[in-house]
C-alpha cells in the first residue's frame, strides 16, 4: 500500500499500521522514561531520599537524552528506523530494571541516567512516519506520532500508583517499573517483526556523510557550531548541580574533569563538523541543495520552549499539586496527568493547523498561547480551587503540545535525507530545555517558575519571526547520481 491511500485512522494497515505501531513504540519509552514521577514519593521513603537528591534523579532522567538524540538521529539516518527502534527498545529495559531493583542513591542516579537514552526514541519515528506520509498528511500524522505517544507520561502518572498499590507494600513501586521495563522488551520484538523503513518500491535515503550535519553555506557551518554550545552548556550545568556547590554528589575535581570532557568532545564535534563541511569554504553549493540552517535553529528554540517546559512540568507536577492543594500522591498523580493528557488531541491539533494555515502562522499563535498560558500558571496558589488550577493546567498544557506538533510539522520539509539528524537535534534542544529549567526549580518557588517558562516562550516568539514558511521542492541525490524532486508545499 502506497503513501498516498486515504488517512483512516481506524484502519491498521499500510501507512496506518506503520502510524499505529510507531504511536505505540514512542508511548511505551514515554511510559519507561516518566515511570519516576507518579512514583517519586514511594521511592523517597524506600530509598530514604532527601528532597535535593530527588529533584537531582528528575534532572538525571532528562540529561542523557540530549546528546542521545543527536546520536539516535544519525544511527537513525544510517541504519534506518526499524532496527534503531527495536535495539532501542529492548537496550533500555535493562537500566529500568535496575532501577527497580536499586536500594541507594548512587544506584538510582545511574539507572535514571542511563534512562534518558530511551527519550531518543522519538526521533526515530519522526524519520520513519515521513517516510510513509504525504507532505499535506505529515503535520497530522506527526502530531499523531508525537501525541499520542506522549501520552505514556500520562498514562505513566495514572495508572503506576495504582499498580504499586495493587501489590502492596514498600516495594509495590519496584514492581511497577519492571512491569514498564518487560513491556518494553516485549514490544521490541513485535516492532521488528512488523515494521518497514519506507513503503514498498520507495528509496531510503541517506545522508552522505553520517559524522555530523552537513550545512550548505559559511554562515550555517558558524551558526551549527553556535547551535552546539547550548547542548552541552546543559550537561555542564548538570555537573555543577551535582558538585559540592549543589548536593555534593561529585567532588570540585571530578566536576572540573567532567567539565575538561565536555570541552574535549565538543572540539572533537566542532571537527567532525569541519570534516563534513569544509567544502563550503571552497566552492558555493549549488542552489538546488541548499537548505537554510536558520530553520533548524528557530525550531530548536522553539522546541526547547515547549518539550522542554512539557518534561520539566509533567516531572514536577505531581508534586506541585501535593504540596500545594496537600492531596496524597496517588490522588496528586491523577490530578496532574490532566496536563499530559491533553496530548491525545493537542499535538496532532497542532501538526493539523499547520497542515491547513501553514508553519509559521500556526507556531505564531501557539507560541503566543504558551507564554500567556505559563504566566497563569504562576498565579496559581493553595487559594485557588484545585479544579480551576486542572483548568489553568490543562489550558496552558494545549498550547504547548500544539506546539510541540507544529514544529515537528516542520522538521520533516528541511532536508528528507537528513531528517534523523535536524528531528535529533531539534529533539536534544527539548532536553536542553528540561534540564534548564528543572535546575532553575531546584533554586526558585513554583511561581517564579512558571514565569520564567513564559519568558522563554516570548523569546522564542520573536526568534520565530525571523523562520521561512517551508516551500517549494527539495532535491535528493538517488545512489545512481541522478536527482529526484520532492514537493515539500504545504497542501
């Protein structure tokens, strides 16, 4: 079955079982990856945690998974998605079994760590559904991939305090993981077995060169290797939360070498960058492969807005509600799923609106929706009722979905062949945008939070003014050396 049957949702066949099962791959790593939060206050008790050491295991289970990303992404453009999916899937389970089995805090601290690399399971499927879906159904299909998917923190929140209940006692959390991490083993198996990189017929394209992300003029080559620096700027700031100027989980000597590590891999990086692109400097690409570097960069804002403020709050949510309202965590779970839960319809309502309206004018109002939405947010007080701040919660969390849908509505129209990298890359920036502002909590109340949130979105409102709306065609280079169009022209 071809990419261009119709979009039913209901049927479970061609283009739709490739939806339905990259949905379901990308709800189960949300479900591994967020299995922590509803469950935060059981392993406090268990583990006899202290308050600084569990905001530390939050920022921890969001680190690894920037440059995780970047690396799933070009793995993901070499080897193709079906077999990075499942290697993915049945890896991970390993540190969430781990986890549940951990009885310190050390152990815990490397388990949530290793925990981030199941975030990159996201990029894959970006890369395999635009594989599969026309470029007027791929805003649609994407926020479909991405919403529902994202859902499993939602999912996550509701229902693995119940399961821990459900067997009982001081371990009924440890029973809970290992139930998330056999389901991501098992699905790994049924995703290879069903799974294709491209429809029948149709060319896998790959980049031509897999060490870095290959730019088309001077300017990008300077402004790739600025759009760098943030990336690891946020592990830095990871290192110096752990040093003894925050919990003193590392000495200032293994921080400072930590540090040294950083700069190393990122002058190594920043060469991998040269070797790709150096021809640049010599003799100017043909305009036919040119793309725009400047419309990854808007976008890699924008994500670290909306992805990044969605991870921070749905991994402090819970307790945001319990301390604020004193509800008991399993009721404080349910309460602040509500925010997650607006992923089923918000992200493929987003991905949709761009399919109609265009990119720009969709991410626009969205942008606009976040910063106003987090800003009410940051009014919200033990005074308020606790339906009126699910309300405020819910609302703010539209905003930020939709947007997460319409940027991903995007990524997909820059370059096909190098998708996995421009969706890593995009992706990582969310987790830069997590650990920022997690480590941001760790310093301030709640309120001065949320407006922080909303800050960063106007920012990234007026960098948006500066995007293209994606149009026109895009050229790839076949195997045999010939050209092939493909129309990238909003329907």
């Amino acid at each position: 079955m071809s990419s261009s049957d119709k979009f039913n949702i209901f049927s479970f066949t061609g283009k739709m079982k490739i939806l339905h099962l990259s949905w379901f791959a990308f709800f189960i790593t949300f479900v591994v990856w967020f299995n922590f939060a509803p469950l935060l206050q059981s392993v406090k008790e268990s583990l006899g945690l202290t308050t600084a050491e569990i905001k530390t295991l939050l920022i921890l289970n969001v680190a690894f998974t920037i440059p995780a990303r970047v690396l799933i992404g070009m793995l993901t453009d070499k080897y193709g998605p079906r077999l990075i999916y499942s290697l993915l899937l049945a890896i991970c389970s390993i540190p969430c079994f781990v986890f549940a089995l951990s009885d310190s805090f050390v152990q815990a601290a490397i388990a949530r760590f290793a925990l981030g690399l199941i975030g990159a399971g996201f990029v894959i499927g970006i890369r395999l559904v635009s594989e599969w879906f026309p470029h007027n159904e791929l805003g649609t299909a994407e926020g479909i991939y991405g919403g529902w998917g994202n859902f499993g923190s939602a999912a996550a929140a509701f229902t693995l305090p119940t399961v821990a209940v459900m067997f009982g006692g001081e371990d009924g959390w440890r029973y809970a993981m290992g139930i998330t991490g056999l389901m991501s083993l098992a699905f790994s198996f049924v995703f290879y077995r069903n799974v294709t990189d491209t429809p029948k017929g149709a060319t896998y394209y790959k980049p031509k060169n897999g060490g870095a992300m290959e730019v088309t003029s001077k300017g990008d080559f300077y402004l790739l290797l600025f759009m760098k620096t943030p990336m690891y700027g946020a592990l830095a700031l990871l290192a110096w939360k752990l040093s003894p100027s925050g919990i003193g989980m590392f000495s200032d000597t293994a921080v400072y070498g930590i540090y040294a590590v950083l700069a190393g891999i990122y002058l190594f990086d920043a060469s991998q960058v040269w070797k790709v692109n150096k021809h640049v400097f010599k003799e100017e690409v043909p305009e036919i492969h040119r793309y725009q570097f400047k419309q990854v960069a808007v976008l890699n804002v924008l994500y670290f807005a909306t992805f990044g403020s969605e991870l921070a709050v749905v991994s402090m949510l819970p307790l945001f509600f319990s301390e604020t309202f004193e509800l008991t965590p399993v009721v404080a779970g349910m309460v602040a799923s509500a925010y997650a839960f607006m992923n089923l319809m918000s992200r493929p309502g987003g991905g949709w609106l761009s399919d109609k309206f265009g990119r720009k004018p969709t991410l626009l109002i969205l942008t606009a929706g976040l910063a106003l939405g987090y800003f009410v947010m940051g009014q919200v007080d033990s005074a308020w009722p606790v339906w009126l701040a699910v309300v405020a919660a819910m609302g703010c969390s539209f905003f930020v979905q939709s947007g997460e849908g319409a940027v991903f509505a995007a990524v997909p129209l820059i370059k096909r062949r190098m998708t996995g990298q421009i969706a890593g890359m995009t992706g990582a920036y969310g987790n830069v945008g997590a650990v920022t502002y997690l480590t941001i909590l760790s310093l301030v109340d709640y309120s001065t939070f949320f407006y922080i949130i909303a800050g960063t979105a106007v920012v990234g409102f007026v960098t948006l003014l500066f995007m293209e709306e994606p149009s026109g065609q895009i050229a790839e280079v076949n195997d045999d050396g010939s050209i092939t169009m493909i129309d990238v022209a909003k329907a």
